[in-house]
C-alpha cells in the first residue's frame, strides 16, 4: 500500500527521510524494520545508500569542541564597540525626566482601576518569573491534557493545572524550560544542546529521551519515571541560580524512577514495572502498529496528546501503517506516518490537517 | 511541506535578523550551527583543513562587519557557501602558484552506519564506486553533493556555484547516471566473478 514499495533507485535518493537516514541515521529503527518487510527493496536500497554516501565522500567530521573553540575565536576577533559615556547631566536626562513623568502618569492611571493595576502586577511577575524577557508560559487550565510544542519541536503533554515556561528561542548551548504539575516529556535528540528542565528544585538534563514529571507545589516530594533513554537529575544550588549541584547527580535509565525531596534535596531511585507517574496514555503507549487502519493511528494519537486530527476519512479508507514509532516528538511521528502513506499535514496550534491521496 | 522541517527554517530567519540587528549571540549561534557544514564543503576544494578554517574565520568577520547590509538575504545557507567557495577559490588561485593542490586520499572511507545492509563482497563496489565519483569532473561532483548532502534545490546549487539552472541540472543528470552505469558494471563483475569462483 505505501508508494515506498514501488520505490526505485532514483526515488530513493531524492526522498529526504531516506537520506537523513544514510547521512546521519535518523530514524534507524524504523528504517531496518522496513527492509526487513521490504525484501524486495534491498537491492534499491543499497544502491541508493551506496551513491549517496559515494557522493558525501569521505566524512572529516569536527568535533563539537573544535566548532566551538573556532566559534569563540572568531567572536573575539570582532572589535568592541566604542561606547562613550557622557556624564548624565549632558546625556539623557531629559529623556529620563519623561519617561519619569511617563511612568508616573500610568501608575495614577492604574491606581483608578484596581483592577488595572493587578493586570500590570502579574505582568510583572510573568517577566521576573522567566529570568529574561521573551520568555513564554502555558498554564493549562482546562480539564483536559494540553499539548505544548516548544521551539525545538520536543513535545510537552501538561497535565490539568500544569504550566511550562520557556524562552521563544532557545539559547545557542542549551534548552531551558520550567515545570510546576504534572507533565510528558517527548524531547528532541540532540546532544549539543543540553535539554534541562527545573522542577522544584530538582534539575533535569537529557539530550533526547522521554520521561514524566510530577512536581505540584503543594508536594513535598518531587517524582521523575524515564519512559527511553537516559536521565540525568541533580538539586538545583541553594540560591536558586541555574547552577547544578556537581556533588549530587544520578543517572536514570528506562523503568527508573527517582523521588527528590525538595526540603532534604535527597533522592531516593527505584526500579518500576511501567513507567506510569501520571496515568497519561503516552506513558506506556508503545506506539507499534501492524497493518493498523490509518483512521485508528490517528485516532491514537489523538487521545496520547490531546490534539485534533483531521482527514478524508474516505480518502485514507484503505491506508494502514506498519511501523514502530518510538519516543519522537509528536511532530516527528505525524512526518514519519504521512511519509509512509504518501500524505501531507499541516499544524496550527494543537489542530493537524492530514491531506492524502489516498492508498490502494 | 511539513511544518516540522519549515519551523526550525523560521527560527534561523529571525535569528539571522537579530544578527543584522547587531545581536552578537545570535551571530555566535549561526555560526557555529554552519561553521561544520561548510568546514566539511570546504574540503572539497583542498585537503588543507587549515586553510579552510582561515578563510571560514575571515568570512565571518566579514559578514559581521557589512551585517547591517545582509538583512534582505533570507537564503542563509546558499549564502554562506558562495562566500565561502569564492574566498576559497580565490586563496588557493594565489595558492597554486607554489605548490600544486591535488586530491590524492586514495583510502576508501564508506562509514559503517548500518553495516548489516553491506555484506563483505559490498567493500568492492564502494571502493569502485569511490573510483568512479573520483573521475567526475569537479562541478559535477560538488553538484551532486549540494543536492544529495546539503539537500539545496536546483536554484540554490546555481547560486552557490555561479552556473544557470540548466547547467546545473544537466550536471546532476548526467553524474547520477555515470555513477550509476558504475554501479551496474560493478556489480556485474561481482557477479561474474562469484560464478567463476562458484564453479
């Protein structure tokens, strides 16, 4: 059914998931299960392979050290900027005067309204809460799971009353975000940058896994269960900077789960049977189909992240899916099945647009 | 198509303006998320690893310098490489009066990704297949590598490399198929040889 079958050499060089596969082993799993049920397409597919690695040549690859050290260097080189400073009595200090009165008119502006002036302090404590400015929350109010795509394309699942905060860029050297409730975690691979999450004085770092969180501010106790890959958890210093506490680290793998107190900072690991936290679908969804009809993957992947999915439920009547779908990001999984069944999506918000051409 | 692949497009458009802004993070941040790629285009043209990370350290400085006037580029990518294949270019021209600039590493290097899809005999045709993109004229080897390895369309490749669309598409026919008429003879000789040997 998927036009991948009737694949020939020329089609597989020019399909991107197959040359993100052979350049830089994305999607491994997903790949070998298919040729395993491809047999036919072995030949194709190592032609392929073969001229597309013969085209890269030889990889003379640098290490992420070398990168960075060119990196600084080059920063260094740029010359400073001059800045001359005036005394203030012959800078700015008419521009100061008015952004004083300024700033008074609007204080007793607001103080006729209460009201206003609530608005104004909250805003100001959404800005101090994030460190820097351009620093997003989402506070899911609704009954519901809410689902958060962050600017990496990992994917947060926040359960009732949870809320997330993260900068609209992330920074060059890591992937910062801050979790009160409860929530999932799909993040993105990526070893260079780091992904730390800050959860009640517990820290979190990952370079590509899946976990849960469950950090309620009315709990003493701070919970983490690693669904795949590896954990990294420490206590955040006492004075509440982004400085990790080198003395206490534990390493987490699949099935572990930690209990971190945040008055004693101490962690207590164990082993689970699954790694459920917070009763959310996606913790123990495996996500593994075998010729599975395309309305029902779709139908769960709705209820794992709480997204709306549409389609021609006639155009896609005879398309199924045989994959194995792990802990990617749900952005990642929609590219994976829409490349499968030749079939586009389009996501706004938490509403996904399939359109197919359907399958025989 | 997807948004997935469209988002992080975006993200670097912005950050690229930060950067005509006058934001210094932001110019680290492209810089080291291209500094890799175009080390590694790079050698195509020479072996010399550190002539490559000089004339990447000037390039950037340049950019940095004229930032203010680069905020209309919204190819970021194909512009970085034409800059860097025309400082190239031009340093080692002055270059070669000295000394000749050949590619000489003859060593086969297929990195063993999956290994499990190349069985032993598979070592042979690599090492032809080596053999025969070695003997493609240069444009057409760098052309087919912007397509398949840096994934640049058709226009993209005939900005980088200062050829019109036609040139480059006809470059790519024509290397696909030399590669793969090698791939097919290869592959033949295996078979003929594993008959004789089989009998």
């Amino acid at each position: 059914m998927n036009n991948y079958s009737y694949f020939q050499v020329k089609d597989w060089l020019d399909d991107p998931a197959f040359q993100r596969w052979v350049y830089h082993g994305e999607q491994d799993a997903f790949w070998k299960e298919f040729i395993q049920d491809n047999p036919g397409q072995l030949s194709n597919i190592e032609q392929a392979r073969e001229l597309l690695l013969a085209v890269r040549g030889e990889l003379d690859a640098l290490p992420d050290s070398e990168v960075k050290a060119r990196v600084s260097e080059i920063l260094n080189a740029i010359p400073e900027e001059k800045l001359r400073a005036l005394p203030w009595w012959r800078s700015n200090w008419l521009k100061i005067a008015a952004v004083l009165l300024l700033t008074l008119g609007i204080a007793t502006a607001l103080f006729r309204e209460k009201e206003n002036l609530q608005n104004l302090q909250s805003l100001v404590a959404g800005l101090g809460d994030g460190d820097q400015p351009g620093q997003l929350e989402i506070h899911n109010e609704t009954n519901a799971i809410q689902l958060v795509t962050l600017p990496d394309g990992s994917s947060v699942i926040l359960k009732k009353h949870a809320r997330i905060s993260y900068p609209a860029a992330f920074a060059a050297d890591r992937r910062e975000v801050r979790l009160r409730g409860e929530a999932f975690f799909e993040v993105v691979k990526n070893p260079e940058k780091p992904f730390l999450v800050y959860a009640g004085s517990m820290v979190t770092k990952v370079k590509g896994t899946s976990f849960s969180i469950k950090a309620n501010d009315d709990e003493e106790d701070v919970q983490l269960v690693v669904k795949t890959g590896v954990v990294e958890v420490s206590a955040l210093e006492e004075d509440g900077k982004s400085e990790v506490n080198a003395g206490k680290k534990l390493i987490l793998k699949p099935n572990e789960q930690v209990t971190f107190n945040r008055k004693s900072l101490n962690m207590v690991t164990k082993t689970v049977q699954k790694p459920v936290l917070l009763n959310l679908p996606a913790e123990s969804q495996n996500f593994e189909f075998k010729r599975t009809p395309l309305a029902e993957v779709f139908a769960e992947l709705e209820t794992t992240y709480g997204i709306r999915i549409q389609f021609d439920a006639r155009a896609i009547a005879h398309c199924t899916l045989t994959a194995r779908l792990g802990d990617e990001p749900v952005h990642e999984k929609l590219d994976l099945i829409c490349t499968v069944v030749n079939a586009r999506y389009q996501a706004q918000g938490n509403e996904v647009v399939v359109a197919s051409e359907g399958c025989e | 198509m997807k948004n997935s692949e469209r988002s992080p497009e975006t993200y670097l458009i912005t950050r690229w303006q930060q950067f005509c802004a006058g934001d210094k993070s932001a110019f680290g941040e492209l810089t080291e998320l291209n500094y890799a790629a175009l080390y590694h285009y790079g050698t195509r043209f020479t072996p010399d690893g550190d002539l490559i990370k000089d004339c990447l350290q000037d390039l950037f400085l340049e950019i940095w310098e004229k930032r203010e006037t680069l905020s209309y580029i919204a190819a970021i990518k194909p512009y970085l490489f034409q800059s860097l294949r025309n400082n190239l270019i031009r340093r080692i021209r002055r270059q070669s009066v000295f000394s000749d600039i050949r590619d000489d590493d003859v060593q086969d290097d297929i990195s063993p990704e999956s290994d499990w899809i190349i069985q032993e005999t598979d070592q042979l045709t690599s090492h032809r297949l080596k053999q025969a993109i070695d003997a493609l004229p240069k444009r057409q080897k760098e052309a087919l590598y912007l397509k398949y390895y840096e994934n640049l369309s058709y226009e993209e490749i005939a900005t980088v490399m200062g050829l019109q669309r036609q040139a480059v598409a006809n470059y790519l026919q024509y290397g696909i198929q030399k590669l793969r008429e090698y791939w097919q003879h290869a592959t033949i000789f295996l078979a003929l040889c594993s008959e004789i040997a089989w009998h």
